[in-house]
C-alpha cells in the first residue's frame, strides 16, 4: 500500500472512531422515543412506514445535503465549527449592520453546544446500559449507578490524554456500524417490503394524514441526526473528503440499514416497541451488544468531551471566555488538550443529568432543543458565507437557505414543545452559558476603552526621559491589550521607579480570525526610536500563545532577546464595579469574578515566572 493509500486509511478509521460516535449511537433510542416515548404514537404499519421515511429523509436533508454537502464547504482555513464559522463571518461582514447580530447569534450556537455536550454523554451511555433491563427487568436499579460508573471513570481519565484510547476508537467503531448494517439486513430480509418506506410519499402521507402526530414525531425523530453538526465540527481533524466518504460509503447505509431493520422488526412484532434495537438480537446475543453499545457510547462521549475543550479554547482565543488553563497531553497532536475546568463542570452536569432524569426517555425530551438551535443557527450564518464568498446568486441563496430553514423551525417548533419535559435543562445551559460568554466579551471591551481614555501617548513619555531617568541594562517586556498608548505597567515602573530599560518592548498579542498563523506573518515590529519597540503578535484562535517563543521568531525582524536578560512587566488589573454606564451591576460583578479566577498571564501566555514584575492597577468599569 502506497504511503498517500495508508494515510487516507488512517484518516478514514480516526473519522468513523471520533466523527461518528454521536449519529451513530442514536439508533440506540430513537425509534423507540418515536413510537413509545412522551407522545406515542401507535405501531401500525403505516405509522412504521411515515416514520422511517421521515427518519431517513431527515437524514438527507440535515445530514446529507446541508452539513456534508453544503455546510462543509465554508471551512475557516480547514477548521469548522460553530465558532469557526462565526469567525469565518465576523470577517465577511466586518463593518456591516448586521456584524452585531450575527455575532450573538454564533455566540448563542456555543452555548447551546454547551447544554448538547452535557447530554449527550448522560443519554448516550444510559441508553446502551438500559440493554440490562432486557436481560431481567429487576435490573432496571442498577442502570443509574452503573451508568454514573462509566461516566465518571471517563472524565477521570481525560487528564492523561485521550492519544492512546483513541488509537481503539476507529476500530471499535469499525465493528460497531457493521454490526448495525448486518443486524439491520437480518430484520430487512424477513420483511423486505420495508424498503419502500424509503419513498417520501410515505413521510408526506404520515404528516398530512395525522398532522399532531406527525409535528410530535418531528421532535423525535430529529434524535437520529444528533451529531450530525459533528462531521462539520471535526472537519479541521481529518479533512472535508475523509469525512465525506466514509459517510457516503459505510456510515450512512448503516444507520439507515438498522432503522430500516429495526422498522421490519416492529412490523412483525409490534411489542418490540420497549426497546427494538436490543430486540433485534435474540437473547443470547444481549449481552455482548450491551458491552459494544457500551463501548461505542463512551466513545461518543469522549468525541464531545473533546469538542468542548477544544470550543473552550477558541472561545479563550476569540475573547469569550477568560484565560483558562490548558493542559496538552501528547507532544504530537496539537489538537489534543484537557481543560480542567471545563471537565470538572461536565463531569458534576452529566452525573446530575443521569441522577435527575433516570432514564434515556426522559433525557431525549431535554436533547433536541440543543441541536436543532445550533442547526437554525448554522443555515443562517453560512447564508452569508454563500453570499459573501462563494458569489452564488441572491435568489438561489435565497430559496436554499428559505428551504432548509423551514424545515429547521419545523424540527425546532417540535422541540421547544418539550420544555416542560426536560428542554428547559438545554435552555437554561444555554442562556447562562451565552450570559457568561456575552458578559466577558463585553466586560474586555468596556476595559479596553477604560484604558484607553487612561492611556497617556508614547510620545510624552519618550519626550520626559530626561537626566533623572535611569536606563537599566536589559530589555524589559511589556505585555499591553492595546496597540497605541502607554501601558499602565510602564508608566508605574517610571513613576515608582525612575528608570527605563535600555530596550523597551510594547507587545500586544492579537486573535486572528484563522485557525492557525503562519510564522512568517507570526510578529509585526515597529521601530519607535531611542530603544522602543511596538511588537503586535498574533495566534490563530486554535493556537496556544506562547509570546517568548513567538519573539524569539522575530530575529529576522531586528527582535534579539537575551533569555537571562529580559524582564516582562505585567499590569494585574483589579476590576471595581461602578454605576458608570456599560454593564448592569450584576453583570459587572460577574465580569470582575471572572477577571478574579482567570489563568494568571504568565501561565497562559508562557512567560518564566522568574522573569516577571507584575503591577497592580485599579479600574472601574
């Protein structure tokens, strides 16, 4: 095998490990929420029939046609992503009316994702350990806490890396869709007129004919496209065609195989209803698929548990969030970190979840709230990805987006009734996520400009060096948020000090609106005059900024940095809440709480503790 033929096999086998875990758990329980869930509907062969053509053509629709065919079109430099998109139109739009709006919107996308990632651990793996019920109804006790086990095993180990689990995760998952394509071809043969269910006039006649039960099944059925947003979101990991061809080829016809199976099964069983994809299986073959169900489920975890430190991270980068602590745990892969924070608030969220809820059937009525907002909320932004950079006619974009919006408000009306059932959980996840993201963002802001009405010219310091001013040996670095102006920690240093290094450093570091930054395109340096430097670095929002490194890269653009021998200076801003127009109280107290508990700068931006001086500064905001 050639040396290009083993990479794509590799990436072919890492996709179907990571990309899939979510989509392709979800026969575990979405047939079975449709016909026996909150609002049941009754399991005649026409119902069997509209369903799993609604199943399959909401597949193709959401899945097929918008992510994998239009969607990942509109990467941000390879990456995607809600936030990547986000950032990938924040800069089409840059200037216009509705950069504001658009902004939001991304940013409520985040939090949603927020609320997706603590359920989809929480239903996923209770739904392959409810297989136990199957075995012996008396079971049903140890569900829950077998459940918990599992789940907080996994987050326990996410701190040591997920490099050598993740080595078993593509053939795990291998195994898995084709044990769902053959189970499903099994079922289909013993009644193979169910293929016909594949026309969408059996869907139509479904809604049309019993339209309340066809608009409660949309709310249902939308379970068998969780995950879907995952081909886009793990696009930046394996590439637009790997991902694309193992669905096309292997992932696709199996899930559609095992509904179209698990239909088969009810229409010649109907009580299979309880749970039709462990009865797909005679009882001997239980327990073994509990044990792969419960394997493939902890995989689909670990995908989602890994998005969110990776959405945690960009969030960081993009000014979302404060600076946390991000560990990496391999040497290789860049891709691979652990966000304490972020997993301890998982882990106390999923362990609830399974605690509150007890079952899966609960859990699904708080689940597709989550995931069909953050799908309304991609069609709209790739409208503009459509119009702005690709060119393609307003009309034409006009009667897509239309199109599949429709049926995103459709999936998501179905949804929203749910909320007294458990939507309320991915609603409140959301918004208090989305106030904490929006509060930071604006909190920075309103500091940037605190500062820089504090701000005093370069050119008046420079010009007041005078006899009185000693100039140390060495180089001093001063880490400042704003290109122009005096940092506050210069100004101190001066005034309390009376001295001024020999070679002064202003250095601002700079979220780019791409993943990653060239090195050639890494530093910009000004040259000020009588020992001043203006430094403006920039990180891609995917990248961990390590500012010695970045100017230890600018040796080329004059940048000559003896280690030993510089000194980084730090302003510690203490943040006072005021009545001062910006923030409401609240929000300003939260904003200065978060300010408190962010990773200490020298940590995050990897400066040696030994060599910096922090100053403390008050502002009111």
């Amino acid at each position: 095998m050639s040396d290009d033929r083993r990479k794509l096999a590799g990436l072919l086998l890492g996709a179907l490990g990571v990309v899939y875990g979510d989509i392709g758990t979800s026969p575990l329980y979405a047939l079975r929420e449709t016909f026996a869930g909150h609002h049941p509907i009754p399991v005649t062969p026409e119902n069997v029939f509209g369903v799993l053509s609604l199943v399959f053509w909401t597949v193709m629709l959401l899945v097929t046609v918008k992510y994998v065919l239009i969607i990942m079109r509109a990467d941000n430099h390879g990456e995607g992503g809600s936030l990547a998109l986000l950032a990938l139109v924040t800069d089409l739009t840059r200037g216009m009316r509705v950069s504001r709006p658009l902004m939001l919107l991304g940013i409520f996308a985040a939090a949603l994702f927020y609320g997706d990632s603590m359920i989809t651990p929480a239903i996923s793996v209770l739904s392959a350990v409810e297989g136990l019920e199957v075995i012996a109804p008396e079971l049903e006790s140890v569900v829950v806490p077998v459940t918990a086990v599992v789940l907080a095993g996994l987050f326990v180990l996410q701190k040591k890396g997920t490099g050598a689990v993740g080595m078993l995760f593509g053939p795990i998952m291998l195994v898995w869709f084709a044990v769902l394509a053959v189970l499903g071809v099994i079922n289909i043969l013993a009644h193979p007129g169910v293929l016909a269910a594949l026309s969408p006039g059996y869907a139509a006649a479904f809604v049309i004919g019993h339209p309340l039960a066809g608009f409660f099944a949309l709310g249902t059925v939308v379970l068998a496209v969780t995950g879907g947003e995952a081909l886009y979101t793990d696009m930046g990991h394996f590439g637009r065609f790997p991902i694309r061809l193992t669905w096309f080829t292997f992932v696709m016809p199996a899930l559609m195989l095992n509904y179209l199976g698990q239909g088969a099964l009810l229409l010649d069983n109907p009580a299979a209803v309880t749970n039709p994809f462990y009865k797909l299986v005679p009882d001997w073959a239980v327990p073994p698929l509990i044990i792969l169900a419960t394997l493939a489920t902890v995989i689909a975890s670990q995908a989602v548990i890994s998005g969110a430190f990776s959405v945690a991270r960009q969030a960081v980068q993009l000014g979302l969030l404060p600076r946390m602590t991000i560990v990496h745990t391999s040497g290789a892969e860049e891709g691979q970190i652990y966000v304490p924070f972020t997993n301890w608030t998982l882990v106390v969220a999923v362990i609830a979840l399974v605690v509150g809820f007890q079952s899966s059937s609960n859990l699904a009525a708080a689940y597709g709230i989550a995931v069909t907002g953050t799908m309304m909320i991609d069609t709209i932004l790739v409208a503009f990805v459509m119009l702005y950079l690709w060119k393609w006619p307003r009309l034409l974009v006009v009667l897509l987006i239309g199109g599949l919006l429709l049926v995103d408000v459709a999936f998501f009306s179905a949804n929203f009734i749910k909320v007294t059932q458990g939507g309320w959980f991915s609603l409140f996840i959301a918004f208090l996520s989305f106030t904490v993201l929006t509060t930071w963002r604006r909190g920075r802001e309103l500091v940037r400009n605190q500062l820089t009405r504090q701000s005093v010219p370069l050119d008046a310091v420079m010009r007041s060096l005078g006899p009185d001013i000693s100039r140390a040996k060495g180089t001093a670095v001063f880490m400042t948020s704003t290109s122009d102006g005096v940092p506050a920690a210069l100004l101190h240093n001066v005034k309390h000090n009376q001295t001024v290094h020999e070679r002064v450093m202003l250095v601002t570091v700079k979220t780019a609106d791409s993943p990653y930054v060239a090195e050639a395109e890494r530093g910009t340096v000004t040259t000020l005059g009588d020992g001043f430097w203006r430094i403006l670095i920039r990180f891609g929002f995917m990248e961990t900024p390590d500012v010695p490194a970045a100017l230890a890269g600018l040796a080329d653009k004059g940048v000559v940095l003896d280690p030993m021998k510089t000194s980084y200076f730090l302003s510690r801003d203490t943040i006072v809440p005021s009545l001062q127009p910006g923030m409401a109280v609240w929000r300003e107290r939260l904003f200065a709480f978060m300010a408190l508990n962010a990773t200490r700068a020298t940590v995050f931006f990897k400066i040696p503790t030994e060599r910096v001086v922090e100053l403390g500064t008050q502002l009111e905001i």
